[in-house]
C-alpha cells in the first residue's frame, strides 16, 4: 500500500452502552457521539468505537494494548479511580514484569481487556 496511515480505531462492544460510555469517560476519554449507540474515545492522538453491541464470544476476546511512559503511574492514577467499587463488573490487575516490559490490566464493564503497558 501507498497510503500513510493516519491513525488506528478498533471497534468494541458495549453490554450496557450507558455504562461503558461513563466508564471511559472516568478514566480520561474524550467521547465524540457519532450517533445514539455509537461514539468514538479519544485518548490523545488514540482512539476506539464503542458501539452498541454485545456478542459474548466477541468481547469476551477483546483486546487492546495501550503504550504508556510509565506502567506504575498509570495503575496508581487507576487505583485512585476506585473503579472497580464504581462499577460492578470491572477488574483490575497489577502491575506484571515480562521480559519486554511491564503492564497493568483493566477489565471494562462489558469485558473488554485494556492492557497499559510499558517497554523498557
């Protein structure tokens, strides 16, 4: 291909689209409403849609690696947020040291894996 990619948005799914959208916007996401059941999170220059729809298979599979400057400061901003007391189903996970770095996990309300991690 010939193009220069400009950016890279994958698409989630929402068991409760309410909640979810209120849960990213806790943890510091812009929301762009770009119809009733659809917006996208802006995070930065890092963006995903959070659509409407719930297919179990599909979220519990769900995914998305976010590269951080620092592990550590970002699962202490997390914990600050007392999400997982916020909302029911989400989880979260310290701080694990790979071989390629280190990262921290979140769970959100529908089930979608949020990995922060960081490279040394």
């Amino acid at each position: 291909m010939k193009q220069t990619p400009l950016s890279i948005r994958p698409f989630i799914g929402a068991k409760n689209f309410n909640l979810s959208s209120r849960f990213y916007q806790d943890i510091g996401f812009q929301e762009i409403i770009l119809s009733p059941g659809f917006s996208l999170f802006k995070w930065g220059e890092l963006g995903f849609y959070l659509q409407d729809a719930y297919v179990k298979d599909w979220v519990d599979n769900t995914m998305i690696f976010f590269e951080v400057e620092h592990a550590e400061q970002t699962w202490n901003e997390l914990m600050a947020l007392e999400l997982t007391k916020k909302y029911k189903d989400v989880k979260l996970t310290p701080i694990r040291v790979e071989a390629w770095g280190q990262e921290c996990f979140l769970h959100d309300p529908a089930g979608n894996l949020l990995h922060f991690g960081e490279f040394f």
